[in-house]
C-alpha cells in the first residue's frame, strides 16, 4: 500500500519521539508541539479525504498529548481536541480499524466512547479473554478486539 508522505514523515518523527522520550514525559517542549501540530495541518486533508490511518495519526496526536507544551494550552484545549480524537477513532473503528476501537474503547469520551465501552464489556460476557496468570490481568488480544469492534459495529447499524 502507497501512503501519502504526509503520513510516512509523521511516522518517522513519532518514531524519533518514541526512542527519544519517556511516554510519561509532560509537557512535551514547544519545538515538538509545533511539529505535531504541523504534522496535524498536514494530515487533515488526507483524513478529510477518508484515509483512516491519517485519522488515526491525528487522533493519537492528540490521545498522546503531544501538542500541550504547558498546563495552560493543555487547559484550553484538551476537552474538544478529546471530542476531536473520540470521532477520528471512530470513523477508523467504523471501518475495521481494530487499534482505533481499542483505545476508542480506552479513551474515548462521550456517547462514542460509552457505547464502545459497552460493546466491550458485552463481549466479555459472552467471550472471556485470555488470562495472564502471572500478572493475574485479562490479555485482550487483536483478534478479542475485533470481535468486541464486530459487535460495537453491528450495533451502530442497528442503531
């Protein structure tokens, strides 16, 4: 698959960032809230067009906070770009993108994020992950995932 380069210099410098930084790391400095705040500018159209993986890239700029250099901007912000980032994970889970239902089902806020939320906890219901017995933690697996995003999905077209 050909991706725009939009989205292979989002993923190069993510990347970077990800080598180079504690995720724990907040705020992040100017300098890297402005890349990604450039690489939002840039991804847009491709996410208007309908690329979900574009969307999602958007979407995890904005989950990972990497566009809050201080409290205040964070402060400003954060409630709608969290609006923001619940409806690009959802265009992406409503088209078989089981990352963005996973932490739609995570982080997601509002209406989407509860009815994901209870698509997930159904499905555990009738479908019991795997079980880490040395962390003692269920282990949603890609495949459980999907199954749960099957659900939430058919229940949006009943809906």
């Amino acid at each position: 698959m050909n991706h725009p380069q939009e989205l292979l210099d989002y993923w190069a410098d993510a990347e970077d960032w990800s080598r180079s930084h504690d995720p724990d790391d907040w705020p992040v400095s100017e300098e890297i809230a402005k890349m990604f705040e450039g690489h939002i500018d840039r991804l847009r159209p491709n996410a208007d067009a309908g690329n979900d993986f574009a969307r999602y890239a958007i979407a995890s700029i904005y989950h990972l906070e990497l566009i809050y250099p201080d409290d205040k901007t964070r402060q400003e912000r954060f409630s709608e770009d969290r609006v923001t980032m619940t409806k690009l994970l959802c265009q992406c889970a409503e088209n078989g993108l089981g990352v963005a239902f996973d932490n739609l089902v995570v982080s997601g806020v509002g209406e989407i994020g509860d009815f994901a939320r209870a698509a997930a906890r159904d499905y555990e219901r009738e479908q019991k992950p795997e079980w880490d017995e040395s962390t003692n933690v269920p282990v949603y697996s890609p495949e459980w995932m999907e199954g749960a995003m099957n659900l939430w999905r058919a229940r949006r077209g009943e809906s």
